[in-house]
C-alpha cells in the first residue's frame, strides 16, 4: 500500500481559517421561493406604477428582513422578522429628520449616539443585535439616500417590504407540511425541531463512553435552545389554544427528562448497549410523524442513570398520546435584567466601537461628500452603513469580518458591472434584483458570499432608482470601511478588553452556581430545576461561542481573552457534573463520594482563577451542603 506523505505546511492561524470556514447544510428551498417573491416583484410594482424611489425603499428592507429569514417556526420568524423591521422604519423616519435638518456635524453627533444606544443594545440577543442593525442602516440610508419621498412615507414603504416577506413566511407552506397528517401546515419548525432534540439525545447516548460525547452534548443544548425559542415565540394567547400544539408542547417536555439522563450517562463515561438509542429515535420518528410511538425497547436498569432513562422513556410514551400541553421552562428576563446587559460590560464596549466606527465613517463620508469626491454620487450613506455590518460580532473575528466584506464586494461590484453592461434597464435590472433575492438564504452561510450577493442587489437598485453604475465607487468605500473599523477595533476602551467574553462567562458563571444550589437544596422540584438547567446550558453554549470568536481574533486582540476557553471548560464540567447529581439524587437520596469530590474539585478550580476573578463567585456554594 502507497504510504501515506504528511503535510508539512503548518497549519493556518484561527483568524484566516474562521474567514474560509463556511456552513454546510440542505438547501432551504422555501426561503429561496420567498426570497425570489419579496424584493423584485416589490421593485416591478413600484416601477410599473411610477414610484421606483419608495420601491428601492421596501426593496432594502426585504432584503434585511430575508437576511433575518432564517430556519425555525412561523411564530418566530414573527420575532426575528418583525422586531428589526420595525427598528428599521425608526431609523428610516429619524434618519430622514436628521438629514433635512441638521448639518454635517450634528448628523455625525446624531449618528454616534444612535451606535453607542444600537450597540448597547445588541448586546441583548440576537434579534436585539438584528434590530441595532437594521436602526443603523435605516438612519443612514434615510439621512443621505436622495428620494421624493418625506420621512414617514419613508418608513411605510420600508414596513411594507418587511412586512411583505414576513406575510409570505407566514403564509406560504414549507416543502413536506403537508406530508405528516392534517394540521401540520402550521407546524413547519416546531415539529422538526422537537424531532431533533429526540435525535440529539440518541446521538448523545451512542457517543457515550467516547470522544464523542462532548460534541453531541453541545449539539444536544442546540437542539433544545431551538426548539424552546421555536416554541415559545409570540402567540396571541398566552396558552396553546390547539390539541396538536399542546400535545408538541408536551412532547418537548417529555424530552428534558430523557437529556438529563442522557448527560448522566456521558458523564459517567460507561458505554450503554446500543439499544439504549433506539427509544429516542422513535420518539423522533414519532414526532415527525405525528403518528404514535408503538413499542418502545426499554434499557438495561443497573445504575441511576439508566434507570432515569427507562423512567423518562415512559414517561415520554406518555405524553406522546395526550393533548394536556407541558411547560416549556423558559424565564423571560425582567426589564432590569435587560438593562443591566445594556450597561453592562458587553453593552459598554460594543456600544463604544459601534458609536465610534458609525460616527467616524459618517464623518469622513460627509467630508469627502462635501469636497466632491464622490463627483455625481450621492450615496455617501454607502459608508457609514458598511461600518455597521463591520462592525458585527455576531458575524465572526474583526480580520475575518473585514477580508470576507472585501472579497465579496470586489467579487460583487465586478460582477454587477458586467450584469449592467448587458442587461436592459429597468426590467433587467428588476430580474437582477430577485435573482439575488432567492441567493441570500443559501449566501448567509458565508459572509463573503452574503457580502457578494448583497453588493450586486444594492448596485441595482442604485440604478433602478436613477443613478449611473456606482461599481468602483462602491469597491473604494467599502476598503475605506474596512480600514476605519480595523482601527476602531484596536482602539483601547475604557475598563478591561474583551468585555463581551467576560460577560458571557460571568453569565454561564451565575446560571451554573444556581443550578448547582438548587439542586442541593430542593432536589424534589424539578420542573425549577429544569428551568435553571436549560439557562445554564444556552448561557454556557453562548459563551463558548463568545470565547471561539475573541480566540480566532488577531493575536493583538486575542491576547486580551486568553485563558477564558479553561474558564468556560470548568463551568461546562461544572454543569454537567450538577446534572448527573440531580439524576442520582432522584435515584438514591444521597451523592457518593465520587460527586461530591468532583463538586468540591471543580469549585475549587474555579475559586483559584486569579485570571478571570470577576467571571464567578469564588465563594460558590456551601461546601458542607456538598456531602450532605
């Protein structure tokens, strides 16, 4: 056999290989069709009806609702959608104010303040984080975007193309909701994604006693985090008002049980027989179904936590054929809670960069405007609200962000340029626009190509509304982007670097101390137990991924989180070593020696953290409650 030759090239730095990393998956036909409905026939209609400039308007703002357009139930797509198109019409009438109104200074002044409130406030969460987004890039194009139209028009016209994508979203089938039985037309992404914590758990359980198991415990918390967000979107009753809602509801519910015995077991680190994933597949199988589970193969009962998971198979079985609804164990953060994120660490520093990147490209937009660099344009706006997108953590590292933003607006305006030279104009350019429509759900998986396909959208609709090709002005405000937010990026802040990451753990830090005192002191309420045990995962999931994107930046950015991935480890360990606590002690009463020695390690480990001091309480629980 031809031996095998080892590579000698050392291996690429986390920040360029994060900038060629792409995701992968089927592509989401329905978003495709939605995407091909939304902003060219919008543009036609406007067009045909001699109101282009209030169509480029709405055509934007379907294209920032079809970016938000991503995998889960209609409900809510009504959060993701509707909650930054609304931010959005805000900007679009504030900005037009400021523009007709103030000058160049008090535009820019007005500008930083918007950034650092859109900033603070994108610490939140990511429809929060959508929502500053879309503000940002409203108020520019509002404030420099030359139209007919006044501010509130304006922003009816940006409402109506939103609200256009969202109408279909809601309305239109998905492939295959048709296929599982009646009344499933409603349940798009509920279903799937109540399957795929199903599928999870037996992933989770074959991979028991392997390498594996890390991995599909996390992709396990994914599954829950999606399928609870899914199923608690807005609702025009507080309740589930249908028999199959209450019964997904319940199936959900019937699924932290067998996740709770399933960590057990991977902490344990035993192999269990392969039947063991069997039950959960078919509870998968089931759902997606909607049919009933049939028999169920029940696993060996020797140690608590196999026995859990017998328990929580028939409990499961159970649930599948009622209709008496289940709790889906989420806490909706009070208002103070959300404030203090805003102030917080996070909200502080992100909101200063965003002010700065936003105000800085904004005034340096103006100035060149003023000077007639722009010659016949006048899309300074361009600039600004390129700094936004820029500016994004949610969209990866700082390099990362800035060679993909590069690369896609140089691939996007050269290939725009050829498009214009051989298409008719209005009615090929319309065509361009909805073909670029239908590419952003399947571009979203990678900035570049997102970047690409939005750079040939917007060039059209710049010429859709009466200006000439804008292609090399487009590629030099973009580079001019890239360079102001490098340097708003490596600008010292106020208080400690890397507050983001800092926040996250100190969140994960908190949800884990009071999931570990729960459940040594009231070990019989599990559905409080449930609640604290979902907020500790989704807080430790989100602050893995917060310390992945500060590893993967530039080592002069890097340097400032080091040690954080050792920090989010111990609490990982921490939660997991708490979850197959609680599952023992629902068996037995007691712990054995070997939890409360791993309890007592970890916090230990925890305590002497000299690094991260402000990330967890150094006190942690009452060590004398540990072997009670």
């Amino acid at each position: 056999m031809p031996r095998r030759v080892k590579s000698v090239l050392p291996p690429l730095p986390l920040w360029l290989a994060h900038a060629l990393r792409a995701q992968r998956g089927p592509v989401p036909w329905s978003a495709v069709l939605r995407g091909v409905l939304a902003a060219g026939p919008l543009l036609a209609v406007a067009v045909v009806a001699g109101r282009a400039s209030a169509g480029v308007v709405a055509a934007i703002a379907a294209m920032l609702a079809g970016i938000n357009d991503r995998p889960g139930g209609r409900r809510v797509s009504v959060r993701r959608i509707g909650g930054p198109a609304v931010a959005g019409a805000v900007g679009m009438a504030a900005g037009t104010a400021a523009g007709a109104h103030l000058g160049a200074l008090g535009l820019v002044a007005v500008f930083a303040g918007l950034g650092l409130l859109a900033g603070g406030v994108s610490a939140v969460g990511p429809v929060a984080s959508a929502a500053g987004t879309q503000l940002l890039v409203a108020s520019a194009v509002g404030a420099g975007m030359p139209l007919p139209e006044p501010g509130w028009a304006r922003a009816v016209a940006f409402l109506a193309g939103a609200g256009w994508l969202l109408a279909l979203r809601v309305v239109l089938p998905t492939p295959g909701s048709f296929g599982a039985g009646a009344g499933d037309y409603r349940f798009d992404g509920e279903r799937a994604a109540v399957a795929d914590v199903y599928d999870a758990v037996a992933a989770l359980l074959d991979a028991v006693g392997t390498e594996r198991a890390r991995g599909r415990r996390a992709a396990l918390t994914a599954a829950l985090d999606q399928a609870q967000d899914v199923l608690a979107g807005p609702r025009l009753r507080r309740y589930a008002s249908s028999a199959a809602e209450r019964r997904l509801h319940a199936q959900y519910a019937a699924a932290l049980p067998l996740a709770e015995a399933a960590t057990a077991l991977a902490w344990a680190g035993e192999r269990v027989s392969a039947r063991a994933a069997e039950g959960p597949r078919r509870l998968a199988a089931a759902v997606r179904g909607s049919t009933h589970t049939g028999p169920l193969p029940a696993p060996c009962r020797s140690v608590p936590a196999l026995r859990a998971l017998d328990d929580a198979l028939l409990h499961a079985a159970e649930a599948f054929d009622q209709a008496d609804g289940g709790d889906l164990h989420t806490r909706r953060r009070s208002a103070r809670e959300v404030a203090r994120i805003v102030v917080g660490g996070a909200g502080r520093e992100y909101g200063l960069r965003v002010a700065l990147s936003y105000g800085a490209s904004a005034a340096v937009a103006l100035a060149l405007y003023h000077a007639h660099w722009y010659g016949q344009h006048t899309h300074w706006y361009w600039l600004p609200a390129t700094a936004v997108f820029l500016v994004k953590p949610d969209l990866g590292p700082l390099a990362s962000r800035v060679l993909c933003r590069a690369a896609g607006t140089v691939l996007g305006a050269l290939l725009f340029a050829v498009l214009a030279a051989v298409l008719p104009d209005p009615a090929g350019l319309v065509a361009l626009v909805a073909v670029s429509g239908a590419l952003i759900p399947v571009a979203t998986r990678h900035f570049a190509a997102q970047t690409a396909v939005v750079t040939v959208l917007v060039l059209a609709l710049v010429m859709v509304g009466g200006e000439p090709q804008a292609s090399v002005s487009r590629i030099a405000e973009t580079l001019l982007a890239c360079a102001i937010v490098l340097i708003v990026g490596h600008l010292p802040m106020p208080g400690k670097r890397g507050g983001t990451v800092r926040a996250r753990l100190a969140a994960a830090g908190g949800a884990a101390y009071a999931y570990l005192a729960h459940v040594r002191e009231h070990p019989e309420d599990r559905a409080r137990r449930w609640v604290l045990r979902r907020e500790a995962y989704r807080a430790l999931a989100e602050a893995r991924t917060a310390v992945a994107v500060a590893a993967a930046e530039l080592p002069a950015l890097a340097r400032h989180t080091e040690g954080a991935d050792k920090v989010a480890a111990l609490l990982e360990r921490l939660v997991d070593t708490t979850t197959a606590c609680a599952v023992h002690l629902d068996d037995t009463g007691r712990l054995t020696p070997r939890h409360t020695e791993r309890l007592a390690g970890l916090l230990d480990e925890l305590a002497g953290l000299a690094d991260m001091p402000e990330t967890v309480d150094p006190r942690g629980p009452d060590r004398r409650t540990l072997s009670a």
